[in-house]
C-alpha cells in the first residue's frame, strides 16, 4: 500500500494529515517569494514541515484509506500499523525514508527525527499551474570614463623641406615689416601746407643701414632705421616644435572603483573551469572568469559587484546554500 500517496492527497485540501503512531505532517502558507541571489521567482506555496508529537488518530487519514483502498476501518488501521514500523525498522538501522512527493525522514544520532520536504510540489491549490523560474537581471555595462588630453603630431607637409620653410617666413617677416613701416611714417606729425613728401626704401632685413631719401634736399626728414625698430630677427623666428608622445602633459582621468567577485573555485586545467562556470550559469548564477590568483590557477565567481555591501551579503547567501568554502575577491 502506498501510503504516502494518500498523504500526499490530502495535503492539497487539508493543512493536517496525522499517521496514527508515526508523527502529522503541517502545512504553512508561503507567500511569493524572490532568491536574491539566482534570481528565480517562486509562486505562493505551501510550507510542509513534520511533527513526531503528532500521533493521535484524528480518523482523517485511515478513513481516506478505507475508502480508496475498499477496505474496512479496522483493516486500514491494520495495514497503516504494518506500514508504519517498516518505516521505524528502517529509521532506527540508520536508513532514510523517502515518501513521494512530500520529501524525506530520517534520524539523527540523538534519535530525532529530521525532515527534508521536496520543494518541487506545491500544495497550495490558488497556485495551481504556476511554477518557479529564473529571470536574469539585465546586464548594464558600467561606463568607466578615461578623460585624457588628446594631441596630434604636427607632420611636415610632403615635398617641403627646411629651405622653404625659411623662405615662407622671410616673406612673412617682410610683410610686417612693411606694415608696421608705413604706419610710423604715417603718425610723423606735419604741416598741412608744406609739399614735402618722405619716401622710405626698405632694405633686405639683413641690411646695417637701410637708405632712406627725402624730395626736399635742403630739410631732410629723419627716418628711424628700420634695424632700431623692436622686430624678430628672421632668423630667430621659433618654428613649431612637432608634439610626439615622448612629451610630458598632464592627463586627468577618473578612477576605477574595485569590483568584488565571489569565488566559488580555482582551477588547473581550463576544462574543469568550463564545466563549473557552466554548472554556475545552469542553475541561474551570474557567473564568470574572475582571471587567475598568483599560483596560476584559473578563478570562477559566482557574482560579482562594485558594491562591497551587496557582495558581502551575497557571499553569506551563497555559503549558507551552495558553497560553504566560497570567498570574496577584490580587484
């Protein structure tokens, strides 16, 4: 006879089922809940938890048995008893009980009684039809800003040698020359109804004496040499120094904040790596390569953050439920 079966019937409609001499099965409302860490969404449920001081016969059970079974009261009392201490002849030798689909019994070496119920029935009849799963979070990838100043290395034009570079600024010098010369000329104070008239002939700028003639030969007007007039020699004119990647500037750049990887195992051989990190993502773990430890061993996380507090608290989730050797990596 398959008791569990009808234990298992009735936990759908009742929050007690009792096995006269055994212990009761209870049942707790669970609301619906979230992992934290694998990220899986679990639906209202039912709590079964199991009580061995729960023997007194209620009629509930042996009564379902006697009518599923088309069998007396007393006859399903009688087979429920035969049951029942084939069940303590297998507790008390150290072996486990298993009752379908509501979980596993077995005892302890102070003789208690310890239950693991299977989480993969819900009993709870609102909740009919819906089942867990996993919804990944959505992977933002940080934006880790580098402000640098950028230069451009100022190449020589093609074809345009040294020569013609001083050529171009001669030219240009001469140019200001002339400017700046009419104007002196121009800001000469005179009177209005002289003809005199001052004409100035500019040199070659490598000239000592640059010659200045005058229309009126008797009254000379003094022209200013160009050579005491406060301009760049030529030849002293700076040519642009090309900016290489040797020269020193100043680069601003914003720091990295740490990221902390929980390390759930070290590994020789990349094989082995693979498979874990495999294993890790199959049940709904955001896990990784966190590069390898000094002793060139391949590291896997589990999770990783920038935050340290959301790390610490999920390394004591990961301890208490996967790995109680997992531990926490700063880099």
């Amino acid at each position: 006879m398959q008791l569990s079966g009808y234990i298992s019937e009735l936990l759908y409609k009742h929050d007690c089922v009792i096995i006269p001499g055994f212990g009761g099965f209870v049942s707790n409302y669970a609301p619906a809940k979230i992992h934290p860490v694998n990220h899986t969404f679990y639906p209202p449920s039912k709590n079964i938890l199991f009580n061995a001081m729960l023997t007194s016969d209620d009629g509930l059970l042996l009564h379902n048995i006697s009518i599923g079974e088309n069998v007396s009261y007393e006859e399903a009392k009688s087979k429920t008893a035969s049951t029942i201490r084939e069940w303590m002849n297998d507790l008390n030798s150290g072996k486990t009980v298993f009752l379908d689909k509501i979980g596993k019994i077995r005892k302890d070496n102070e003789n208690r009684f310890l239950f693991d119920s299977d989480t993969s029935v819900n009993y709870l009849e609102s909740s009919f039809g819906l089942s867990a799963f996993i919804s990944l979070p959505v992977q933002r990838t940080s934006v880790q800003k580098r402000i640098e100043k950028k230069f451009t290395d100022r190449k020589n034009l093609p074809g345009v040698n040294k020569n013609v570079r001083k050529v171009l600024a001669y030219v240009a010098v001469i140019s200001i020359l002339a400017v700046v010369g009419w104007l002196v000329i121009n800001s000469n104070p005179a009177d209005k109804g002289s003809e005199q008239s001052a004409m100035m002939t500019i040199s070659d700028p490598g000239m000592d004496n640059p010659v200045s003639e005058n229309t009126d030969e008797g009254n000379p007007i003094p022209v200013k040499p160009l050579k005491d007039l406060n301009f760049v020699n030529p030849g002293q004119v700076p040519v642009d120094k090309p900016v290489t990647d040797k020269d020193d500037f100043n680069k601003e750049s914003i720091a990295i904040k740490p990221i902390y990887f929980i390390i759930g195992g070290a590994f020789m051989n990349p094989g082995n790596a693979d498979k874990f990190l495999a294993d890790l993502k199959q049940k709904g773990f955001n896990a990784q390569e966190a590069g390898k430890n000094p002793a060139g061993l391949l590291m896997i996380s589990y999770f990783s953050s920038p935050d340290k507090s959301e790390a610490l608290m999920n390394l004591a989730l990961i301890r208490q439920s996967e790995n109680p050797s997992a531990w926490l990596l700063r880099k």
